[in-house]
C-alpha cells in the first residue's frame, strides 16, 4: 500500500519503525497522508492542523511511539 502511495505522491516526509510502522507524506493542502501497518493496513488522512501537530513534534524529538497520559511518555 505504501509504494502505490508513494508512486502518487513521491518521497515520504517520515518513515518510523516501532512495533506499528508508520511512513507519512505531507500533502498540499498542509494535512499529511499516513500508512500505517498493523495486522491490516490502515491510511489515515490527517488535518493541517494534526499534521503541523506531527511535524512539531518530529522537529522536537518526540518519540511518536510514546502513548500520553498513560505513564509511557518517555518511550
């Protein structure tokens, strides 16, 4: 799934590795496509607003593997 993303929209702008890998590409509009494995395959369409969170995030080093408020923030 991810490669017939990737044929449309080019590089990804993030390709994770945790125990549910996810590879994300940045989209005009400001929002950003997302593929994410778990048993199935799942594509998430995230808002300007969520992406701009995202991107905050990955400019700071925050673990995207890590699960707020439940004492796994460190991860």
């Amino acid at each position: 799934m991810a490669a017939a993303v990737q044929a449309e929209l080019g590089e990804p702008v993030r390709t994770d590795a945790w125990e549910h890998a996810r590879t994300a590409w940045d989209i005009a509009s400001g929002g950003r496509v997302v593929v994410q494995r778990l048993e199935s395959v799942v594509i998430v369409l995230r808002s300007q607003e969520v992406a701009d969170l995202e991107r905050g995030e990955e400019r700071l080093g925050i673990d995207s593997g890590r699960i707020p408020g439940t004492g796994r923030e460190a991860l």
